[in-house]
C-alpha cells in the first residue's frame, strides 16, 4: 500500500533563511544514505504562496512511499545514522512545531 509522508513545520518568526540552509544540508545527506529510494528524492517541499497568521513561516514537505515499511524501514536507519542525529538539536533553534502526517489513498 503506498503512503505520504507529509510534514508540517512551524518556523519561528526571522528563522527561515536558517531553516532552508538547514533543510538543504539534511537533504544532501539524506541522499546518501544506501537504501533510500531516489525516486522519492528530493522530497517535494513547498511554502504557502498565501495565508494569514504564521503561514508565512510555514515549511511543508512531502515524500511518497510504496509502502509502510518502506518509510519505517528508512526512518530506523536515518535515525541511527550520525551526520542525520546531529541535525535534531539544529532545527529545536529554528522551529517552533512540527507535525508529521502518514497517508494512504483513498479506495
């Protein structure tokens, strides 16, 4: 069953110019990683092109799966990797929340 990993996240007010040079450096090392499927790189992020409130500090990125245990399987082995647990505390300064989404179609 294919899936959508779609993140939210909230930037904190002056940390965007940081959080997209911190989003471009964990990309770069994401795709290194064996085992990651280059379809799915890089992953499709996007900014509201409109909105009220924090929209406008807002990052969303997306990545399709073929399966459940494709993503998890990647995810066990990118939280294990040394360069990717270095980045944990970077984005604690630069975001203010960060919501996952896991998605399936509809039959």
């Amino acid at each position: 069953m294919k899936v959508m990993q779609r993140g939210i996240m909230k930037i904190l007010p002056g940390k965007m110019a940081e959080a997209m040079e911190l989003l471009e450096k964990y990309m770069a090392v994401v795709s290194r990683l064996a085992g990651v499927p280059q379809a799915n790189l890089p992953m499709k992020t996007y900014r509201p092109f409109l909105g009220g409130g924090d929209a406008l500090h807002t990052i969303v990125f997306q990545v399709e799966w073929d399966s459940f245990g494709e993503m998890t399987a990647f995810l066990e082995k990118a939280m294990a990797d040394p360069e990717i647990q270095a980045f944990m505390p970077k984005w604690e300064v630069v975001e203010q929340s960060h919501e996952v989404e896991i998605l399936t179609l509809l039959p």
